[in-house]
C-alpha cells in the first residue's frame, strides 16, 4: 500500500519562496468592468478566512474581513448581509469558542489551576461542553435556518475548491438528519461544518431547488441587478489539515481524472492536494467564475499554511539561512519537552513540501487572472500569501539571514504598531499582565484576531480601489483615496487583544490542558471534508 505521507514525485521543491505580485492587474491593461455601481456592491466566496472564524469558532461574523470592507464602503446592514449564529450571550460559539471558555474558565478558578482542582476542572469542562453540544444538536441551534436573499458574504468554514461549486442545501441537510450522539465523554458538536453551512445553503436555494453558492452569486450578478465586486478567497483547506494534523496525506494520483462528484469521496481522509489535484479543482471553479458575470473579480492567492504558529518550529534552524525547522509540533509543546518517539510532528522537509505544493497552487492561480484579463474580463489578482510572508515573525522578521531578497517587512498601521508588544505572527500569549506576545493569530493559532482581519480588509479595499471601486461615507459622501481602516474601531471590538484572558497562567498552557483533554486542534478547527 502506497504511504500516503510520502511527499508524491510531481512535487517540485523550491529552495526558494514565491516572489510576490505586486501588481494587481498582472501588467494586462483591460476595460474597467460596469460604468456604474450594481446593487450588490460586495460579494464573497470562501473558507474560515472569510467566514470570520476566530479561536476555534465561527461567531463574530460581524468582524469578518468582509464585514470590514462593507463598513469602510458604506454600506447598511441591509445592503451586506451575512449569516449570523448565535447572540454574544449564546453558549459558545460554534463549535467552540476558546475564547469564551478561557473567560468561563477564568472566571470560576482564577488565572491559576491548582493542583486539588483539576479533577473539579475536568468535569467543569465536560458540561460548559455539553451546553454547547445541547445547543447546536438538540436547541435553538438545530433549528432549520430560515430562507431569504442570499448572503453576501457566502463564505463557510471548512470549504475547499470544490463545495461552493457542489454543496447544496438538500445535501447538507441530508447529513444533518443522522442521528447526533449524546456521548457522555466526547461532548462534541457532531456536523459542525454542515452546521455553520446551512444558513448560507439554505439562503443559496431558489424555491424548493438546491442550489450551490456558486449558483447563487451567479443569480445575483445576472438577474439580481448585478455584482459590482466579488472576492474569491479559497485554497487554504487543500492544504492546512497537513499542519493541524501533524500527519500529511496527499490525495490519491488519479485525483485529477475523477468527476467532481467523485472528487468529493476521494478527497475523504485527505489533507493537502497534489498540485495536478488543486489544477483540476482550480480549473473548475475558474470556468464557473468566468460566468458569473460580475464586474470585477479579486482571487486571492493561498498563504504558506506552515506559518500559522498552531505549528512551532523545534530548536534551531537547520541552517541559518534557511526558512525551515528540523521539527514542527504543537506550540505548547517546548524544546526541553519535545520528543519524536510520541510527539506529534511534522519534519522540516514536509514542511517544504507542503509550501512548495502551495507555491504550485498560487502559480496556477496567478496563471487564470492573467488568462481572465487577457480575454478582456475585469479580474485583479490579490496575494494575500505574500502578505503573510512579510509579517511572518520567526521565518524572516527575527532570521535576517533567511530572508529573500525581496522580502520586506509589512508595515503595520499605525494603531497596531503603536501597540506593546507590537503584534507579530507568534502564538497569542497573555496572562495577569496583559498580552505578552502574538496578535495577529486568535487563540486557534490558525485564524486571524479582529485586528488582524483588518489588515486583510485594507489590503482587499487597495485592489478595490485600483479595480475603479467608489467607497463612501455613510451618508454617501466620496470618501477621499487612499481608503483607510478605521483600526481604532477594530482595537475596541477586539476583545482578545483589548482585554486578553490571565487563565492559567498564560493561555498557551489553558490551550495545552484543553487540548490534552479535547484534541481541540484536530477535532475543532474546520478541516473536514465530506461527500455529498
């Protein structure tokens, strides 16, 4: 039997990183896409990045990066719609919210766990668990999502090339109608992506007929009065289970030969794609945005998934100017601790491979915006992994010597930068004193903060303006270029970062203690793919 850890020959690795792409429009001049606004002025296809997920939940969909961009042009809440899950006074996000539970947590023992107490904890924690189980699976939560208009962030946790083009109402409710456990140790949210996908299918559909998200967003640009700016962001789930699972599995050789259809079940028990497996899915969605009809188009490209500090680099470097770790393991996990006999890990090698993979997906990416523009079509190319490289802390900002030469730092708008400690891509670490380290990754170590959001925001709202876009007050008054995000706004709504949870210590050992009894890494954060 094949070892489906090994990395497949069609590979190629690059010693080096992709150079960014600085220009938006590829150097391919076209006609600027609608001489004026359509009604649906913003519109979003993605994965957790734009769904909003944070700390291991969806929740704040109010804090999105495209909820941002809506607020900085203008528009009501009537005008950017998107799907909202529970009250902030709910149980606990879905499927949970570490957030919350650091402060439920915090609240009941203090910023310390003694020793007498951790029996007591263990079944504190199953029943905040089982509330939050309740909810979803027997409560309020279960309850069929009502119809409506589709929403205009589309955008669902989880998702890969392939469900916005094949998921469908019927299809997910389909899955929901199986029985849900209600076991007495794995207080679990059973189908949670399914969960969280049901009020944006259900909002897709057109009468009794299901329909994709893709379906939809075409209806809206071709008889809806138009689509002025559709974002696609999507990618990163071909590749980010390899890291949360510590485990990669690539997906089978004859990927890229299958239907669709059958692409769904052959990519069950898979984590990061072959580049001729994303090229096949990739090419798909291509042909079905090519006839939405919008009148510009943003793609973004994919981020290295190996940055995201949910994986921490162990010891030193394998060369100083290298970019790569010997090991690779969770971030609560130190080096004086950190052993391979029982540890979970990646190499440095297969940290490599996995990039290489994803400098693969974003050549083919970058390669269909500057197809689309070519054939006239009004697409801008956003790339949103170069962003990630330039705020990448323990790869480049503290390895001068790893550093391409073209690398550059971001700089930080001037509320975060003003900021101690300046938020940096490390794991988020706070205690009685306030946060010590991270900001840019929520306590997932996977999905942006608030804050973080904005900086994705802000650089969409950049290729928005180049595309021509007109952002406004709320009064409808121009707002003057360059557009900026209000990140005092963001600082305030940004609980993690305004008033960081002490539990325990520091969080990074909360996160570790939960995860030693929940395998919350694996078992939460959205990386699960289903058939139809």
């Amino acid at each position: 039997m094949a070892d489906a850890r090994a990395v497949p020959d069609e590979v190629q690795i690059h010693d080096t990183p992709r150079e960014p792409v600085t220009d938006p429009t590829l150097g391919v001049d076209v006609a600027r896409g609608g001489a004026a606004p359509a009604k649906h002025r913003l519109v979003t296809v993605g994965d957790s990045l734009t769904h909003g997920f944070m700390s291991a939940a969806i929740h704040r969909t109010d804090l999105s990066w495209p909820a941002i961009t809506a607020y900085e042009l203008g528009l009501t809440a009537e005008q950017f719609t998107y799907p909202t899950y529970e009250w902030p006074t709910g149980p606990g996000g879905l499927p949970l919210d570490l957030e919350r539970l650091a402060r439920a947590f915090e609240e009941r023992y203090g910023d310390r766990l003694d020793f007498w107490e951790i029996v007591g904890a263990a079944a504190w924690l199953r029943s905040y668990m089982d509330d939050v189980e309740d909810y979803w699976e027997r409560g309020a939560g279960a309850v069929v999502p009502p119809a409506g208009a589709p929403f205009h962030n589309m955008a669902v946790y989880g998702w890969d090339l392939l469900d916005p083009q094949l998921q469908t109402a019927a299809s997910v409710a389909a899955r929901l109608r199986r029985p849900a456990s209600d076991d007495f140790l794995a207080q679990l949210v059973e189908h949670h992506q399914d969960r969280a996908a049901w009020p944006v299918l259900q909002r897709a559909r057109k009468g009794n007929r299901g329909r994709s998200v893709l379906d939809a967003v075409t209806d809206l640009a071709r008889v809806g009065e138009g689509v002025e700016t559709l974002v696609v962001v999507l990618g990163s789930n071909n590749a980010l289970g390899s890291v949360l699972s510590l485990s990669p599995a690539w997906t089978p050789a004859d990927y890229a030969t299958l239907s669709p259809e059958q692409r769904l079940e052959a990519r069950v028990g898979c984590n990061v794609w072959r580049p001729s497996a994303f090229a096949a899915d990739w090419e798909l969605l291509v042909e079905r945005l090519r006839g939405v009809g919008a009148q510009h188009v943003i793609v973004a490209t994919v981020p290295a998934v190996t940055i995201a500090p949910i994986t921490r680099g162990v010891f030193r470097k394998v060369r100083p100017d290298s970019r790569y770790f010997p090991y690779y393991t969770r971030p609560w996990i130190t080096d004086d601790a950190f052993d391979p006999r029982h540890d979970p890990y990646l190499t440095g090698e297969e940290a490599r491979a996995i990039d290489s993979a994803i400098d693969a997906y974003n050549e083919a990416i970058i390669a269909s915006v500057g197809a689309a523009r070519s054939d006239g079509l009004d697409w801008y190319l956003f790339d949103m992994g170069s962003i990630l490289d330039r705020l990448a802390t323990r790869r480049y900002v503290e390895s001068p010597w790893a550093r391409p030469t073209w690398w550059t730092p971001y700089e930080l708008p001037p509320a975060l930068a003003a900021l101690d400690p300046v938020p940096s891509t490390r794991f988020f670490r706070s205690g009685p004193e306030g946060r010590t380290d991270g900001g840019l990754f929520s306590l997932d170590g996977v999905h942006p903060t608030t804050v973080a959001y904005g900086i994705v925001a802000q650089e969409v709202i950049k290729v928005m303006e180049l595309a021509g876009v007109a952002f406004q007050t709320r009064d409808g008054r121009p707002r003057a270029e360059p557009v900026t995000v209000d990140f005092e706004r963001l600082l305030r709504a940004d609980t993690l970062m305004s008033r960081p949870p002490a539990s325990i210590g520091n969080t990074l050992s909360l996160l570790g203690w939960l995860d030693d009894r929940l395998d919350w890494v694996r078992t939460f954060l959205p990386f699960v793919p289903s058939p139809l």
